[in-house]
C-alpha cells in the first residue's frame, strides 16, 4: 500500500457550491483576477484518452486512492480499456 496525505476543506457555508465560495473570496482580493475555477467538459471519448494516459504515467485511481476502493476503481478502467482497445482492433 501507498501511504496518501490530504488536506480536507470545510466551507463556511453549505448555501454555496465550493466554486462560488473560492470565487467570492477571490474577487473579494482582487476585482481582476480571474475566477480560480475553470470547469472543463470532457467528451467520452476524449476521457478515455485521458485516463489511458494517466495510467501510462502511472495515475490512476489505484495510486491516488490506496485500499480496496481505489484498486476496485483502478481495475475496473483497466478494464473498460481493454474492452475499448479490443473493440479497435477488431471492430466493434
């Protein structure tokens, strides 16, 4: 197992979704700073080459969350991407 570290973040309010908290802090530092947060949508198929990358640097759900969970998680990709290299190679 991988020891892990963390810092947990307890927002002040549970009003407020944690972007809107960060981005009322930081407007409230500078009124010109851009917001901290950038949502980033991921096609399907764009978010199978990510994760296929990651796990080629050896990032994956495995490493980042050690214990049953995150090895569940982390072979259950490896899975969905063999499926997904074998449906190429063959057609499918």
């Amino acid at each position: 197992m991988i020891a892990q570290q963390s810092v947990f973040l307890v927002p002040t309010t549970i009003e407020s979704s944690f972007e809107e908290i960060l981005e009322v802090y930081y407007k409230g530092l500078n009124e010109n700073m851009p917001p901290p947060i950038v949502r980033i949508d991921i096609s399907d198929e764009a978010r199978y080459d990510a994760i296929e990358d990651l796990t080629r640097m050896n990032i994956n759900a495995g490493t980042m969350y050690p214990g049953l969970d995150g090895f569940a998680k982390s072979f259950r990709w490896e899975y969905e991407l063999s499926i997904r290299s074998e449906k190429e190679r063959y057609g499918g």
